[in-house]
C-alpha cells in the first residue's frame, strides 16, 4: 500500500495487522510508525499493532483484537 510494506492486510476489512518487533520501541521508529499510520489512515485503512511477545505468548488475546476490526468495508 502506497509506499509501505504491511505485515498482514485485510482487503475485504482495510485492515493491516503488523507484528512489530524490539526495534519499534526506539524514538525513531515510534515516529516513523505514526507517521505510516496517519498516511495509511488516509486512505480508510485500519493498523493495529502487536509485539512479538504478544504474539508468542498471548495469541488469544491478539486474535480477539483482530476480530474486533474485522468489519467488513462499506
């Protein structure tokens, strides 16, 4: 999408799961994360976010984040 390299996308749900590793948490990426976000926002499309370890040690809990975006576009 646009420039940017998504995780996961939900076409049907404009809907971008990505799974974010240690090197997010630098000020850096944190900025560069909103900035994609905000871009991405434009164009309808939903991110949500999940570190690794909450992937690996919680996955419950990722999916039934997940299943709450998974609206289908209008």
């Amino acid at each position: 999408m646009a420039n940017f390299v998504a995780d996961f996308f939900c076409v049907e749900c404009n809907l971008i799961v990505e799974v974010d590793g240690d090197y997010h948490q630098t000020r850096e990426q944190v900025e560069y994360d909103k900035g994609r976000t905000f871009e991405l926002s434009e164009f309808k499309i939903k991110v949500v976010r999940f570190t690794n370890s909450e992937v690996m040690e919680d996955i419950g809990f990722v999916l039934r984040e997940i299943e709450k975006h998974l609206i289908p576009k209008t």
